[in-house]
C-alpha cells in the first residue's frame, strides 16, 4: 500500500513538472500548403519581404542553409520580413519523417510542406527558370515590385545581402 502511494506521488510530482516546464513550450507544426495560397500569402503581404525557401529533409545542401533563413528573420524581426520554409518532401512523410525533423532542428519559422500532385506545375508558377532543383529560394517584396528566384545554397553573408537588396 505505501508502494502505491510512493507511485501515486511519483506520478503526479512528474505530470506537474512536465505541466509546468513545458506547458509554455509551442511545438512547432507544419501545415499544408499549395502553390495558390503560397502565391496569395505574398501577393497579399503589402511591405512584407517574403523570403520563400524551398527544401527537402533528404537534400543536405537544403539542411545546411536551414540555419541562416533561421538566423536572417532572428536579426531582423523587427522588420517586415517573413521567412516561409516550404518543404518538398512528399505528404506521405509529413507525419513521420517532416514533423520530427522540424521539431529536432527546433525551426522557429513557419515550415509548410507542398501539396500538390504536379510539379512540374508549381515549379514553373515559383519560376519559369526554375529546373526543378534545390535548395531554390524565392525573394519577394510586392511593394518594390522585386521578384528573384535562386536554384542554389545560400551562405549567411549572400542571403543576408539578399535580403538587404530586396527591401
């Protein structure tokens, strides 16, 4: 009987430390997303520069740029920008193999994954230069009338000037 009581205790001391130390915690999620609302979020995005990543959890240039697009919206969130990652990994894979990564990497941008069946469909509404291949990264700022698109790894320093040009 004390055993169960030790155990009873024991359980709940855990259940309030985990309540209260990770209660504020936001897990990170990653919604779907297709080529329409993607076109619209930035259409719509007045002064906003939108600076949209296109990624996969198996390409490793992808996974190691990760960090700057982390790190351009840290330095600059005081500033209208929005960092989108949108990753091309199939539906398949978003619960399993898209949503743990995220959280292991502790990503702080809004992480989309792409849905939609074709394509070579959305490729050419990214861009008519795209080939398909990435990491590719597309700089928007509706107000400026700036529309670049980049099939290539970033280091911090080009992404950053980048960014700076795009403003």
């Amino acid at each position: 009987m004390r055993s169960a009581r030790i155990t009873k205790a024991l359980g709940l001391i855990v259940l309030v430390f985990f309540v209260l130390f990770t209660g504020n915690v936001k897990a990170q999620t990653v919604k779907l997303l297709s080529i329409s609302q993607l076109e619209d979020r930035i259409n719509n995005g007045g002064d906003t520069v939108y600076v949209v990543n296109f990624w996969a959890t198996w390409c490793a240039p992808c996974i190691a740029e990760l960090p700057y697009f982390e790190k351009l919206q840290s330095v600059y969130k005081a500033q209208p920008l929005k960092v989108l990652l949108v990753s091309l990994d199939f539906k398949s894979k978003l619960s399993k193999v898209v949503i743990p990564f995220v959280r292991n990497k502790k990503l702080n941008n809004e992480v989309y994954l792409l849905n939609e069946p074709n394509a070579q469909e959305y490729i050419d509404r990214v861009s008519k230069d795209w080939s398909g291949a990435i990491p590719a990264t597309l700089v928007y700022n509706k107000k400026k009338n700036v529309r670049k698109f980049y099939e290539k790894e970033f280091t911090y320093a080009e992404l950053e000037t980048t960014y700076q040009s795009s403003k």
